[in-house]
C-alpha cells in the first residue's frame, strides 16, 4: 500500500492544479473523509462552524433547500425526464451535513452517490447565499438601468429612440428597449449548477438589458452610441464574455471605410454585410441564433446606513442623560473605522439584435425553452452522475 505522502488523489491533480471544477471531479468529497476528527475539520475549513446554533441552522436550510430542489428538478415524476430512481429515505431525513459528509465517504454505496450529488447542490447554495452584493440587488439594477433610461425616448410620432434629443445626430431608432426580470432563486441555482464555476460571482448576467432595432446596422450604432456617451465603458468590458453572431466585423469595417464619402448608399451597403462564419461557444445556445452580446461592469455605489446611524447614535448621545456604562461604549465607537460608502464593480448583461433575428430567436429553431432544457439536462447529469446513467429518459 503507498504511503499517504504519495496518496495523491483526484482534486490535487485535477482540480487544484489541472483547472477541472470541483463538481466534475472524480474524487469530490469521496475520499477526503477518514474518521469524525476529518469531517469537522473540513467542515471549519470550509467556512462553517456547525457547533454555532445560527450557522448549525443554514446548513440544514441549505442541505433541505439541495433536496428539494433535485426532486423538483432531477427525479421523476415531479420531472417527467428526470432521473427515475427514488431518493433513500435516509437521505431524504438527514439533520446534519456532517452526517451526509460521512455518507460521502463510504466505499461503493448507493449512499455515497447520493450523498455526492446532494453535497454539489449544497455546495452551490452556499455560495449564492454568501454574495453579499446580493443583499444590494434592487439598488444596484436601478443604477445601471437608470444610465440607459436618461437616453430612450419617444417622439412626437411615437417612435421609441436612443438619443439625447430627437435631433440627436447618433440618434438610434429602436423596436424595443428591454430589460431582464429578476431571476429566480431557482433558476440562479441551475445556471450555476450546470457552469464549470459553480459559484455566484461568475453569474454575469443577473442584471441584463436588450436593445430591438429595425435593421441590422443600427445594432451597430446602438452600440456605437452607448461608447459615445459613456452609458458603456470600453476599459469595464470583460472580453471574454463578448460574443458577436450578428454581424461579420470584419467585412463591416472594409465596407464602412471604402464607402465612408457616400453617406446616401452607405447603410444598404453595411446591411448587406454577412453574418459571422464563427458560431457561439455556449453549447446551450442555438447554431441559429443571432445577436451581440456583451458584460460590462459598473461601478455601483451604496450609502452604508450604518454610518449615518452611528453618527445620529452619537449625536444624540451628547444632547441627553445617558448610563455612563453605555455612553462609555458610544463615546468609544469611531466613525471613520465605519465605511461611509460602500463600493464594487458588478456585471451586466448587454444584448442588441434587429427585429428579424429577434423573431427568430424567440419563436424559431432557438427557442428559448429550448435553451433552459438543454441547461437543466446537462446540469441533471453533472450533479446526479452515476445515479443518472442510462436512468435519463
């Protein structure tokens, strides 16, 4: 038998050096459990302490939130195309993750299977929960949507426009103008649940906005526009989140500089440009489908209400007969240890497309219903793993 120094399992050499995800490992939380000592030491080092009440709590929120959500989503009959198989009711029962931790770790069992698949999902819920921009939603969509409202318009005829003024010369007459819905708590679980980076941060499009033009070149120009007035900025554009199936660039900027001096014809000559040759990399999306998209980040800002509370505290502290024992503590509280501000960058979701390739995408080959049962059958199989082999109708 080899020593452990050169027991060298799957998540040193996959996952930690070899950039394969956590969930897709073949270890996972396998073999990473020898006795209790083990399991509670994974447990701390992960961020929980399980002898605290409140975080004792979330856990078993957490573990309950994992199973419901793989009979919702994973198993028959409440998913017709789900895996058909019964969870055990051990399982089904559990009252402490350190419990399922142990089941993890045992050697060939129907146990551990299901136990590794529910681990995943904890794992996943976590993590949302613990994004603390969360908390900011709604303040942080309102900032990035109120910079896109300051510019949509309507003219006296009715005709919605991007556009400072109804003169504006970069002035973009627009179908549509819409903006994403919050997703819900669901449906954020199985978009992570099925990305390699299973976590909330990597969620770039929470807060998303598309633009409905009449033809193709003003998908350009509505594009054009937003750099122009600084709605966008290049420098917060995360390149590898932009993708481009509308328009062939590169035969635009050839045809844009050839006929630059003859405005009168120069827009029936972009729209003929061709589509792209390349197609999108998301093995989720239509062959078909057809639009720009990109993620820009914006830095948001939040007054901290703490720091103006803690300030009123204080203020009031000195106008009144206060317990010397409590003024001591207010007089002790300083407020610049406290954030007045609070600051990040957060991502948005950008799409443009012209009213054709809209209606195509929506009501055509790349319906979007589609899509969200390709996404939830690819994470249905990564999270169930050997449970849904040959058991996926």
């Amino acid at each position: 038998m080899a020593s452990r120094q050169w027991s060298i399992g799957d998540n040193v050499l996959d996952v930690l050096i070899g950039g394969t995800s956590f969930l897709d490992s073949k270890e996972g939380f396998r073999n990473s459990f020898t006795d209790v000592e083990s399991i509670e030491s994974f447990v701390h080092a992960y961020g929980y302490d399980p002898q605290d009440p409140i975080e004792h709590a979330e856990l078993q929120g957490n573990l309950q939130e994992a199973i419901r959500f793989i009979k919702r989503y994973f198993l028959s009959p409440d998913n017709p195309n789900g895996v058909t198989v019964d969870m055990p009711k051990k399982m089904n029962d559990l009252l402490d993750i350190r419990e399922l931790l142990r089941y993890a770790s045992m050697p060939n069992s129907e146990y551990r299977m299901w136990a590794c698949s529910i681990l995943k999902v904890v794992h996943t819920i976590s993590h949302i929960d613990r994004d603390i921009r969360t908390h900011y939603f709604s303040e942080i969509q309102k900032q990035i949507f109120d910079r896109f409202y300051r510019f949509l318009n309507r003219d006296d005829h009715g005709q919605l426009y991007l556009g400072r003024t109804k003169d504006d010369e970069l002035r973009v007459d627009l179908v549509e103008f819409q903006v994403k819905p919050k997703k819900s708590r669901d449906s954020i679980l199985m978009k992570l649940l099925h990305k390699p980076e299973s976590v909330a941060e990597e969620l770039f499009d929470r807060v998303g906005i598309r633009f409905i033009t009449k033809n193709r070149v003003d998908a350009i120009r509505v594009v054009h526009f937003l750099d122009q007035v600084n709605v966008i900025v290049a420098a917060n554009i995360k390149p590898s989140r932009s993708r481009n199936t509308l328009v062939d660039t590169k035969y635009f900027r050839e045809v844009l500089e050839h006929n630059i001096s003859k405005p009168a014809v120069l827009a029936d000559l972009l729209e003929s440009v061709p589509h792209p040759q390349e197609r999108a990399d998301n093995p989720f999306s239509s062959e078909h489908y057809r639009a720009i998209q990109f993620t820009c980040r914006q830095l948001i800002k939040i007054r901290n209400s703490v720091a103006d509370q803690i300030r009123d505290l204080k203020n009031l502290s000195r106008t009144m007969t206060v317990e010397p024992a409590l003024a001591s503590v207010i007089d002790k509280i300083d407020p610049k240890t406290i954030q007045k501000m609070i600051r990040f960058f957060y991502p948005f979701e950008i799409q443009v497309m012209d009213q054709v390739s809209h209606i195509e995408n929506e009501k055509g080959r790349s319906a979007h219903a589609e899509y969200k049962k390709a996404q939830q059958n690819s994470a249905m199989i990564r999270v169930m793993g050997q449970l849904a082999q040959g058991k996926i109708q």
